[in-house]
C-alpha cells in the first residue's frame, strides 16, 4: 500500500545517510536492502536470536525490533563497519582462529555483541562474556569456540592489533599465491 | 567376483595408510580453517536470501496457510486479494502446469491443497506481490470455505498396542485408505525362549518429543525464468538434486529445464530436505507464471509451522537377561508420529528399526514398528533419523536393568555390547572396524565415573549431581534406503589453482572442507589451492542427497577416487620429466621431486603446465557407490548398511531437587569415526551435537493445541540452548578404528552426534534422583523440563527424602 514517507538522516559505518523510508520499515530492511548491508541477517523478526544486532550510537540493538524512522541522526555500525577497507578487524580475526565458525549465519550477531562488550571492557571475565553472548543463538553449537574468541579478542585489542591485513589473512589462511 | 575399480581404490589407500597415525598426515585430521570462514566473518552475502540485491524487479511470493489442522477444503475465493493494491496474481492449485505434488518418497502431499488440509501448515494459494509486505496483507483476504474434520494428534488414536492394528478412525489420507504409513519388522531367534530362560524382564513405556530444527536461517528461494522457458532456482536446500526432481514435477519439464543452485545453508540438520524442494518450487511457479524473478522468504513462523519435524516416538519396550547381566532378548513396539505426512517417514521408520535394540549382541528379538499420520506438522527427516528416538528408550531399559541387577551401568554394557567378530541383531558381521569398547573405556576414564559414580551415590542435600552414561551405533549413508552413490569433480586450472565441484551442500558441517582435506592430501597440495564451487544441478552431476552422514564417507570416497586418479597421472608425468620412477614422485606443492634425488625438482605449476603441452588431462571425475544393503522385509535379517559408526557419551548432571531444574555441568564424549578427516568439523559436531541433544534432552518440544494449531512458532517460545545453558566443558575423544571402505578409514559422524546425548543426560538425571528402580523408571519422556522432573520428584516425595 502506499505510504508517506519519513526523511531520515543516518551515519552508517561512519558514512551520511539520508533515507526516505516509510514509517513502518524495519531498520533490518532499511540496512539489508536499501544499503545492501547483508551482514545483517534475520533469524526470528522479534529479538529473540539475536543475529540482527547492529550498534547504534555504540550500543547493541536489535535491528529486526527498531523502526528506521524512530531513529533519526544515530550511528550506526554493522559487521561491514568493523574495520575499514581491505582490514579485518581484531575479532573477526579472533573468530577467525578460533574455527568457531560453522553455518556462519549467526557469527555476525556475535562478533556485534563482543564489539559492545569489549568497548566497555577490555578484560571481561568468562562469566560476562558468557552472559553478553547469550543475547545470540547458535544452533550448530559454537558458543565456547565465540567464548574463547571473545578473550582472544580482547588480547589482541589490547596489544594495539586492532586491524590485520585481509589480504595477508587470505595468503595465510587460504588463498595462498600458488606456485611460488 | 571383480570389484569396481573406485572400490579398489578406496580400499587400496585405507591398507596403505592404515598403520599411519593421524599425526602424520599432511592435511588430514588437521585443524584447517574453513574453506569459507573468511567471508564468513566479514559477513559477505553468501545466503540464499542475501542474493536479493542482485535481481530486480522481483516479486514476492507468500504462502496463504490453512485455518484447520484437518478439513475439506469447499470453496477458494481470492477475488478480494487479487484487488489488493501491489497484487500481481494469486495462484492456486489449478495453475500447476505439472503435478501438484512435493512428497518426497510418497505422492501424498500437494503443494497447494485443493481437495483437503491435513495440517495448519498446508498452502492452500500464493500471493504474488510487488512486495512482501502487499502480499502478506493480501493473505488475510484470501476467502476459503472448509468443511472441518475430526483432528487427531495422539498415534494411539491410530493405532493401538498389541499389534499396532489400525483402529476404527476419521481418516486423514483417504485417498490411502488407511493412515498406517509403514510398518516394520524384527524377527530374529525366539522371544519366548527369552521369556523362559530370564531371570529379570524389565519393561517400560517411552515418549520423545518432536523436536525443531531451530536453523537460524529462515527458508528462501529465489527463482529466475530464462529465455529458453527453463528456470534457475537459488534455493535454501540440503539435496539440490531431489529439488530439481521436485520442482521439475510441479511444474511438468524435464530436468534439464530446471537448474538449481545451492547457496551455503544457514544450517539445515535435515530440516532444509523437503521444504527446499517446496519453496523452490512455490518461486518456480510463480516465476514461470510471471515471467519475472520470484523470491520466497519464510518468517520463523512459517518456517516453523511449515517445514519437517524429528519424529515423536512412543514406545514400550521389555528386555530380558540373565542374571549375570547377559541380553537374552528384546521386545518392542514402537510407534513413530509423521504427522500430516510422509515426507521421509518411511527410511526414518526404518532407520529406527534397524537400530532399535542398541549397540548389543541381541540373540533373540521382536520388535514391531508403525509410522502413523496425524494431523500435526509433519515430520521428516532430523539429524539422526529415527535413531536418538530408539536409542532413548534402550538405552534407558539398560539402566533399569543394570538398577534391578545391581550392575553398574557401564560394566553391564561391556558385557553386551558388539565387538569385531559379532553379528549385529540383523545377523550382519562386523568383521571390522568397532571401536565401541574403546569408546566406552576412554569416556569412562576421562570422565572419571566410577571415581564420580560412587561419590553422587552417597551424596546428601537438594542439591544433587548425576552421572549418566548411554551407548549407540549408527548405520552410515542412506543403506538400503535407495541408490546409494556420490560423485566430486576435481579440475586442476592452468595456474595451479584448483576447481572443486561437488552436489554435496554445505550448511555448516565441515564436510565439504573434509573433502578438500582428502582431495590435498592425495594431490599433494595445501587446502588452500582449492576453489569450492556451489552446488549446482547445471555443472555438478548427480551426488546423491547431502544426508545420512554420507558426505565424508560417499562423497569422500568419490573425491578420494578423483584424486587419486590425478595424482597418477601428474606422478606418471613428473616421473617422465624428472627422470625418476612415478611412485618416487613426492609432491609439496609448491615443490615436486624425486624422493631418491631431491635436486631432480619442478614447481606444481610447471607440472600443471607440461600436462597441457604432454597431452595429460588434469581433470577428473570421481564416483562411489556403496555396495548394495541387504534388509528382508519379513525378518528384519540382512546387512542394512555397509558400516556403522559407534560412541559413548557421559553426561554429569545437576538437579535442583526443590525446583526440578537441570543444568548439565560437564560431559565427555567418545566417537568411533574410523579416523578423523577434518579436526575442527569433527570438534564441532561433537560439542554442537551434544548442545543441540542437551536441548532436545532438557526443553525441546513443539506443542500443539487440541486444534491443531502450534503454541510455539517463534524462537520466544521454542527454546534451545543459549551460552547460558550449556556445560563449561564438553570434551570429544576420538577413537580410529578404521573401515576399510571409508576414505582413509573414515566413517560418518554428522548424524551420530546427537543420537546419544539425550539418554546420557536422562540416565543422569536419574542417578541424581536416586530413590530406586520406581523413581528410575518414571524418567521415561523428554523433554526432561523443570516441571516434568518436579513432577517426578513430588510422586516420590524426594524432597522429604533428601531434606532430612
């Protein structure tokens, strides 16, 4: 049905974002399929699995729970915003070494709320990040893997490794020149 | 009789490696890092429905669901949808240019009802719409007039005991003329003889839940029409091939019209079998209708009203021993619910059949099994088929034996279980390859049981810990379910890079990086040359399904065949070049040598390169098939699958005497994989299985009204484990017992993962209880929620009991 329009400005990863969205949209929709930000992934529609969190103004939100247009002037951070371009941030690279990841579907949701966590603390105990965690589902079964990401972040954080090179995480990890 | 040359193959690389421990490989057993991960983290748009952004001009297709659980369907009005402003159509089941019909081994479940609903979440007509949002709004205006019928959820209704016969009922498959789906059978010796010769029978009635899949992926299905009038489908599926098959028929084309391409899955657990094959098509449909791209997104409601449950199971089961402890015999009825129905109902029946006397040397046996409609959502296949539900009820007989003998439950198993040189309670040998023992004895000493065991007995307060132990086995790949085949295809490209193509899918469970692991440790190359194309029913021929536990044993093998073959003929090559003899060939990619001379050398690239100028072919097709399962369908005698893999799990328990609730603190469990292939999918599938058996255990269920209709349709109200609820510590041991037809001795382990977790932790619980074989006996359903195990708790007057 056609509906007004409500203007809205976002900073998403760090850039303006000026939207004209209906009142009803979702901040999921409007992240998924107008900014083609498919880090974000729906699980449940109700806050329930927590795979869509995202920050806004640096705090975790569900993105499937948050109209677009209650939300004018935040900023917002998605998984795409963690580091800048051709850089893998310290905990994806956590999640990465842990070998954590399964389906992958849930991973994002995760590495959202560590980012939350670890803003607030570098040093949490196992105790908070099994309490900050619990906000995600994971049905393949890889919280201790997240858990464990989690301090291994935090350790690279604070050694001052906040970005690793993509493409020297490629060469290690998999897509090693061949032939050479 | 010769064997296959791929059989000679597989069997010729397990003898040569055989004595090689795991350590020693290259890639083998590793803790490789996915071949996927990377774009995982960064969170890339690999998703079904992530590929949205690249169509445009799509329309959205929403399933308009039935109002009854059970109803004739009169009358379908959709003229006040099709007013609905974005409305493009409404299909219903008279625009199905084919058959309308997805059921996946039966013809019983139309893809848009017509005639009759069976459950809540029948389709009965599509709206198509410019966007999702119209076309759900235009549901509600969709006007169908049904007659309804009587509703039947309990299988009792169905059936009854002593016998299973059908009793007098409002069918819900008419058209059957009956809502047995199939039955099963196992005869083996003589159960009255047993009966005779016991000294101690011990009987009991058993329930299991049905349990969600839960897989955070929602389903999704894009489909695009091509000009030649064939269509392309991206679709959230587990067996692309049987897509095809299912979305050919509905539509009325041939196969090589229909092209479906398997994007990762965000889980699946078998779970993403049949409703793959019914969301393709609902966007086929609407696809071919339209002419334009069609997409299918389902809410978690949808999903969870719309696609395959784990079967729930009742049973009644009596075994028979010695004295001593010794199996004479067992009894079993059993009666599998498949809800509105068949989907894979008949191979779960089956499966649970095979495995329905547990991991022992049964000399005597009688058991009867019935899968039955009813009119709840129905059920199909769900990571261990049939077994978990079985393996609950025996494994929990086992220890009210070992609690009437006065054995130890361990000791009791020991003295049962199977061993190389036994015969399965179908009469197959297994001269090979049966690590159980070994399972059972590393568990129980890294669990510390007797030491724990004796400690829990003599404990006092409300506050008490338990200690549980179950065993199984489970038959791999599809036996004699059907054809049971795989194929891979390994094309070397000119640089050194590497294409793999496999119909296999990957929804999280390492097995394609399995494959990869085989496939380099053949060729001598690191994991990290290979590129692993999606499944594609275009590019990749027929693999079989992606179920069973079969990826890493079929379509191993078949990659194992591949390369093999290849590494023949680059060794032959390199040999040619070198000067050197082909079996004095080492190749570490990037470096290939003499063995005998190392300075006689060339780079894996060069090599790649002289094969084009020398005229040696570097791509090649591989293929396995299992040799055929032998199952009569009178005795239940044979040789049902060509090998099994064995475990047992201890789970260690805590249970709040005053509040019923139960919190696992720590388990141990032992796999028998024959060898490990890929460590950290082999980690994953011990801890994730055990997590998603700990749910299914302690708080999985999905409920319905007396109408039909489900309570629990979202994640608020179905719950599964979160950080929270689980153990600090789940600790996999692994046990190599080697089978000599599995890609370097290996065996599956996708579905075992689960099949045990639930009686571990059910047996635990019961040793926390304490209070004797009555209170032991009362722990016979799951889900063991807080309010079940009070329940239990108060009968007894346990509190009282522990109080003092």
């Amino acid at each position: 049905m056609a509906v007004k329009t409500v203007h809205v400005h976002l900073k998403v990863n760090g850039k303006d974002v000026e939207l004209d969205v209906p009142p009803n949209e979702r901040l999921i929709d409007t992240l998924r399929y107008r900014l083609k930000l498919t880090s974000v992934k729906e699980g449940c529609g109700r806050g329930e699995c927590g795979i869509c969190i995202v920050l806004v103004n640096g705090l975790p939100r569900h993105s499937c729970l948050t109209l677009t247009a209650a939300i004018d002037g935040a900023e917002i951070t998605t998984l795409e915003g963690l580091a800048p371009e051709g850089k893998i941030h310290a905990i994806q690279m956590a999640f990465l070494e842990t070998r954590g990841v399964q389906c992958g579907y849930c991973t994002q949701g995760f590495i959202m709320m560590a980012k939350a966590l670890l803003d607030k603390t570098l040093d949490p105990s196992y105790e908070e990040i099994k309490e900050w965690l619990s906000s995600t589902l994971c049905r393949c079964g890889s919280y201790h893997y997240y858990f464990a990401a989690v301090k291994l972040a935090a350790k690279y954080i604070k050694e001052g490794k906040i970005y690793f090179d993509e493409e020297e995480v490629k060469k290690k990890y998999y897509m090693r020149v061949v032939g050479r | 009789m010769s064997k296959p040359e791929y059989v000679d193959i597989v069997e010729k690389v397990f003898s040569e490696t055989k004595e090689k421990k795991t350590e020693e490989f290259r890639v083998i057993g590793k803790r490789i890092v996915k071949y996927d991960a990377i774009p995982k983290i960064l969170g890339k748009p690999i998703f079904t429905a992530d590929l949205l952004n690249l169509f445009k001009d799509v329309v959205f297709v929403y399933s308009v669901r039935s109002k009854y659980a059970h109803a004739w369907i009169k009358k379908i009005d959709v003229s006040d949808a099709l007013k609905y402003p974005g409305v493009i159509t409404v299909l219903t089941a008279k625009d199905i240019p084919g058959v309308n019909d997805v059921g996946y081994v039966i013809p019983d479940q139309p893809l848009l009802a017509d005639k009759k609903v069976r459950m809540i979440g029948d389709t009965v007509a599509l709206i198509v719409a410019d966007s999702l949002e119209n076309a759900r709004d235009a549901a509600d205006l969709v006007s169908v007039e049904y007659e309804p019928l009587d509703v039947i959820l309990d299988p009792l209704k169905i059936v009854e005991w002593g016998g299973l016969r059908e009793k007098e009922h409002t069918l819900i498959h008419d058209e059957r003329g009956s809502d047995v789906l199939s039955r099963y059978k196992i005869r083996r010796g003589d159960i009255k003889k047993a009966e005779q010769e016991a000294a101690v029978v011990v009987e009991n009635e058993y329930r299991t839940p049905m349990q969600e899949h839960a897989y955070l992926e929602t389903e999704a299905a894009i489909a695009v029409p091509e000009p030649d009038g064939s269509v392309t489908v991206y679709a959230k599926t587990q067996c692309p091939f049987d897509t095809r098959k299912a979305v050919a028929t509905v539509l009325g084309l041939p196969f090589n019209k229909v092209r479906i391409i398997a994007p990762p899955l965000g889980g699946g657990f078998g779970g993403a079998e049949d409703v793959g094959n019914e969301i393709a098509a609902k966007a086929a449909l609407a696809a071919i209708k339209l002419g334009r791209p069609a997409a299918v997104l389902y809410t978690r409601e949808e999903s969870i009203i719309g696609h395959s449950k784990r079967h729930p199971m009742i049973a009644r089961y009596k075994h028979y021993a010695r004295r001593d402890g010794t199996l004479l015999g067992v009894q079993a009825e059993i009666i599998l619910n498949t809800g509105a129905y068949a989907s894979l109902g008949p191979f779960v029946g089956w499966r649970a059949v095979v495995h329905s006397t547990g991991p022992y040397k049964v000399p005597n046996a009688h058991v009867d099994l019935a899968v039955v409609y009813t009119n709840m959502v129905y059920a199909g296949a769900f990571r261990g088929f049939g077994n978990p539900q079985v393996t609950f009820a025996v494994e929990r007989q086992m220890d009210l034996l070992a609690e009437e003998l006065g054995i130890d439950p361990v000791e009791l198993r020991l003295k049962n279980i199977l061993r190389n040189g036994d015969r399965t309670v179908h009469g197959q040998l297994l001269d090979h390859g049966v690590g159980l023992e070994e399972a059972i004895r590393k568990a129980v000493e890294a669990a510390k049981w007797y030491e724990k065991r004796r400690l829990y007995s003599q404990q006092k307060g409300l506050l008490r810990r338990g200690i549980g132990i179950a065993v199984f086995y489970h038959g791999n790949s599809i036996g004699a379910e059907g054809a049971d085949f795989s194929t891979a295809t390994i094309i070397i490209q000119r640089d050194g890079s590497i294409v793999f193509r496999t119909g296999l899918t990957d929804f999280g469970q390492g097995n394609i990086q399995g494959l990869i692991n085989i496939a380099a440790e053949i060729l001598g190359v690191p994991p990290s040359y290979f590129k692993v194309e999606w499944p594609d029913t275009a590019s990749t021929p027929d693999a079989g399904p992606t179920v069973a536990s079969r990826s890493t044993v079929m379509g191993g093998n078949a990659t194992l065949v591949a390369a093999y073959k290849l590494r023949q003929r680059l060794n032959k090559l390199a040999g040619e070049i070198l000067g050197c003899d082909p079996d004095d060939i080492v190749i570490e990619a990037p470096k290939v040598y003499c063995r005998s001379d190392p300075n006689l050398s060339m780079t894996w690239q060069e090599l790649v390169e002289q094969s084009f100028w020398k005229g040696v072919p570097i791509q090649e097709f591989g293929y396995f098939r299992a040799p055929p399962a032998e199952w009569d369908e009178e005795t239940g005698q044979g040789a049902p699958y060509m090998h099994y893999t064995f475990g047992a799990i201890i789970s260690d328990v805590e249970v709040d005497i005053e509040t019923g609730v139960v919190r696992v603190k720590e388990a141990v469990t032992a796999y028998d994989i024959g060898r490990v292939i890929n460590r950290v999918g082999a980690d994953h599938h011990a801890i994730g299985g055990y997590i998603q058996g700990m749910g299914y255990a302690l708080m999985e269920d999905i409920y319905h009204a007396p109408d039909g209709r489900v309570y629990n349709t979202n994640l608020s109200t179905y719950h599964i484990p979160t950080g929270l609820d689980i153990p600090d510590k789940i600790k996999p041991i692994w046990v190599e017992a080697g089978f000599k037809r599995g890609p370097f001795g290996a065996k599956g382990l996708g579905e075992p993962s689960i099949v045990a977790i639930a009686p571990s932790i059910a047996n635990a619980i019961a040793h926390a209880l304490g209070g004797g074989f009555k209170v032991n006996k009362d722990v016979n359903k799951h889900p063991l929620t807080p309010d079940y195990v009070y329940s239990i708790i108060k009968k007894h007057g346990l509190i009282k009991k522990y109080k003092g």
